[in-house]
C-alpha cells in the first residue's frame, strides 16, 4: 500500500520541455487544471499528497518521478540523463529527506531516471535507455541489494523510459505494449496487452487497488477493468505533448 504522494505543479515553462511527440505545444492552463484533477485522483486513492511549487528554471521539472526512487526502505536521488533536467535532483532533495532515513545518491559517470525503474514486490526492473546507463544500473542494483532487494537489467529499444511500455499492476499482472510484449524478462507475469493504437495507456498506475489510467484510451481501459480493478481515468494530454505520462507526474511511496 501506499500513503504518500509527491507532486511539482507544472511551470509556464513547460511549453519549453523536452518532447519528441509530434502533438503541438501544451495549453498551460490546461495542463493545470489536469494537474489538479491528478492530484484529486491521487487524494481518492487514499493518499496524502505533498504539491511542490513550480519552478520555472526547469521545463520538465513536473515529471518528478525520474529524479528519485522511493522504495520502502530507501529513497536514491537519480542523476537524469537529459542535460537540461540534471539540476532538478537538488529540488526534490529536502522533500525527500523529511521522508526517508536512508537517502542515497547516483553518482557520475552513472545517469539513471526513475522512469526506467520498475518495481514488482522486492525486485526492481531498470531500463538501459538513452536516458539511464549502464554505470546506473549498476549503481542502482548495488544500492538496492544494500537494502535488502534484487535488480534485473532490461535493454529498451525504441520507447522513452521502461515504464512508457509497461504497468505493473500487481497480483502478478502486468500491461505492456510494443517491445516488450516478447520480452523473456517478463513471461512470468500475466500480460495485459495494450493495443499498438493505445501505446501511451501502457503507462497506467496501480495505487492501493485502483488504476489510474490517462482518459481517452477506452480499450486499454476496459482491459484493466475486466482484470478486476477500478479505474480511475485522468486527462493528461498536455503532458502528453512532452512524452510524460500518469505515472511520470509523482512519487508514490
Ligand atoms: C522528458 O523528456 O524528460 C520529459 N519531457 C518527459 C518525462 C517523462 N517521464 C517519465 O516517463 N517517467
């Protein structure tokens, strides 16, 4: 289960972010109002939901989830391969030291987004991408066999970050799409296929029983509910013209 959530509100800035969707710029109005909505769904989720304030130096700084890895025994602060996002670590620092006890750090030559960190019960998957390098996931593994976990390496081939083409969603599911559809590191789980059209719904969340999944994606939402969960849709097509998806917008812990 978790109890707590951390969100950045999104800047003006963020028209300025980094993207490779052809979707045109996002209406900052309405990624707020979006934002708001997300975090409506998190509170709904039972969580207590901590919204830091925006900071206009960093376009992208909303996608919070790739600059820390929150487990249940430590949190480790990333070091994002993108150079414009490098700096955003320092903002999350205090937020993430008045949680956690046990803070460690990615260190050079290592880069690694949490994006590509996937996390199933005690073992984590890390996605090797343009964004997370070997160094990191060496790293990353080091430290959470520190803490008590296991790591597997997983190459990606064409999306952005490991979990833009997979969503766990616990009791041994999992929705995938593309790439990783025949990928061996994940036949043991019960895979949930989301169809090529829908490929951005892969990146749904699975907090506390219910699935949050982005709005305007009908079939992988009934997919997820014929699995037997709720659903909760959430319309983040703003941050879909930056290539951030659901998951991207927080840190659940
Ligand atoms: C970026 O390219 O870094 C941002 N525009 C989007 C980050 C999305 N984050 C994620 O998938 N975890």
């Amino acid at each position: 289960m978790f109890t707590k959530a951390i969100v950045r509100k999104p800047c003006r800035a963020m028209v300025d972010g980094l993207t490779s969707a052809d979707l045109g710029v996002p209406d900052y109005q309405k990624a707020l109002i979006q934002h708001a909505d997300y975090i409506d769904a998190l509170e709904q989720c039972g969580l207590k939901v901590t919204a830091l304030p925006p900071d206009e130096r960093f376009p992208d700084s909303t996608f919070v989830e790739d600059v820390a890895l929150m487990t249940p025994r430590c949190a480790v602060i990333t070091r994002p391969g993108a150079p414009t996002r490098a700096q955003e670590t320092r903002l999350i620092l205090d937020s993430i030291r008045q949680n956690y006890a046990a803070v460690e750090m990615i260190q050079a030559p290592g880069t690694l987004e949490a994006g590509d960190v996937m996390m199933v019960g005690d073992h984590y998957y890390i996605g090797l991408s343009e964004r997370t390098n070997q160094a990191g996931a060496t790293q990353l593994t080091t430290i959470l066999e520190k803490h008590g976990f296991s790591a597997s390496v997983v190459k990606l081939d064409k999306v952005l970050h490991l979990k833009t083409g997979l969503g766990y969603l616990e009791n041994n599911k999992l929705l995938a799409c593309g790439e990783f559809l025949d990928n061996p590191h994940f036949n043991q789980y019960e895979i949930l296929e989301v169809d090529a059209d829908e490929a951005f719904a892969a990146n749904s969340v699975w907090i506390n029983g219910t699935v949050l999944t982005p709005a305007g994606f009908p079939r992988t939402a009934e997919l997820i509910r014929s699995a037997g969960y709720e659903v909760r849709p959430v319309d983040v097509s703003e941050f879909q013209k930056l290539d951030g998806g659901l998951s991207c917008l927080s840190l659940r812990f």
